[in-house]
C-alpha cells in the first residue's frame, strides 16, 4: 500500500476522526476505481495516490468534524466521482447515503462503485438535478445533512441542498479559503430564506498546508415552497438575501 494511505490514517487521528474496519481498504478500492474508470470519462484530474489522499480522502473525511453521529440519511449533491459522499459512507457503515450527479455517465459509475465496494444496500444514486430533487416530496426535507463539494458559489450550493434538509439537520459546503470571509457573509443573508439558521466557518489545514473551509448551516425552519427554483436558476440568478 502506498504510504500515502498511512498519512491518511494519522491526519484524521490528528483530527479526532476515526474509520471503522475495512473504511481504509474501501478507499483504496475506491481510488482504484477512479483510476480505471479515468480512462473512459473525466471523473477526477487527480490520481495520482498521494494527491488524492490528501485532496479527496482526507478532505472529503474532515467533513466529519462537523456532521453529528446521526447525520444519516445523508445526501452528497452533485457527487461527480462519488466525493465526499462514497469516503463519508465508507468512514459510517450505518449511515444511508444518496448521491446525486445529473450526469448520466457519471451517475451510472456511481452506481458501478457502490456495488463493487459493497454499498449498494444503503447507498443509493439519483440521477437527477438537485432542484427537482428538492421539490420531490419522498426526497424533500427528508434528510439529517447535506454536504455539497465544488459545485458552485454558495448561494446556489444553499439554494440546492437546504430544502432537501429536515429541520434540526444541517448543510456543509465544502469550500476553499480564497472567498471564506465573502461566503460567510453571503450565507448569512441566503440561509434564512432557506430556512437555515446562523452559519458557521470551519477552517481546516492539510497536512501539505494547504487550507479548506466547512461552511456549516444548521436548518431551523421548513423551506418555503418557492425554494429551491427550477433547474439552472439557482446558478443563474443566485439568492442575495
């Protein structure tokens, strides 16, 4: 095993995460199917082991600071190549995860890795847009969290996961550190309209040093049936509070 897979280990140590048996070697698996399947569609630029411990695995894991012991079910909007719903799902074997990716290529290698890892039985992939997703009454507000990684700015990305939240769950926007101030303020305004409530910036640095933020929005009211609008909107026309 690439001792890349060691650091990981010891990062979340470092971090008060722990992964249950056989998390570890799911992750392996699930780096080797990324690998393979690299060939055929663009899931992931980074392959190389390494790098994708630190920027996929271990940033995906870190979530978990700031997700409760009962965040299930929980939903990943727009999983592309299964980050961070698959390493979340992996790290909590009782948890019930869905991914949702509206591409079909991609949905259909979701539901490929879930069924070679062993998942399929409480992973489930929506191959669906988030915004009709969120107006689905067997999905909408069904869920304990929401996390959402490089999708878009984060209006949208509050716009697209909040409705799917129960009330006393919660969103996590996995972010970068350029806009960590402007996002704060951007969710302060957008959350309420949602439903969410006071938003919160976890900073986190890697162990190469470089930085990532968790935007954390508890919900504290049912969304408004106007919410989330319909496909491309949200992105089109973000919220400004």
């Amino acid at each position: 095993m690439d001792p890349a897979w060691s650091g990981l280990q010891a990062a979340l140590d470092a971090a008060g995460v722990t992964l249950p048996g056989g998390a570890l070697e799911g992750l392996v698996a699930l780096h080797g199917l990324l690998e393979a399947a690299g060939a055929r569609q663009n899931l992931t630029r980074i392959t190389a082991p390494a790098e994708w411990v630190e920027k996929h695995a271990l940033d995906a894991l870190l979530g978990l600071t700031c997700l409760p012991e009962g965040g299930d079910p929980l939903v990943d909007v727009g999983s592309g190549g299964g980050v961070p719903g698959i390493p979340l799902a992996l790290a909590r074997p009782g948890w019930r995860v869905t991914l949702v990716e509206s591409e079909r290529r991609k949905a259909a290698f979701l539901e490929e890795a879930c069924r070679a890892l062993g998942l399929a039985d409480r992973v489930g992939v929506r191959a669906a847009r988030a915004e009709a997703l969120g107006r689905d009454p067997a999905a909408r507000e069904r869920h304990g969290s929401a996390v959402i990684r490089a999708v878009a700015a984060a209006a949208p990305c509050l716009e697209l996961t909040l409705p799917l939240v129960r009330v006393g769950g919660r969103a996590v926007l996995y972010r970068g550190p350029t806009e960590a101030a402007a996002d704060l303020e951007v969710a302060r305004r957008v959350a309420p309209l949602l439903g969410g409530g006071l938003p919160d910036l976890v900073a986190l640095t890697l162990p190469s040093g470089a930085r990532r933020c968790l935007l954390v929005v508890p919900k504290v009211a049912p969304c408004p049936e106007r919410f989330p609008r319909r496909e491309g909107i949200p992105t089109k026309r973000p919220l400004t509070g």
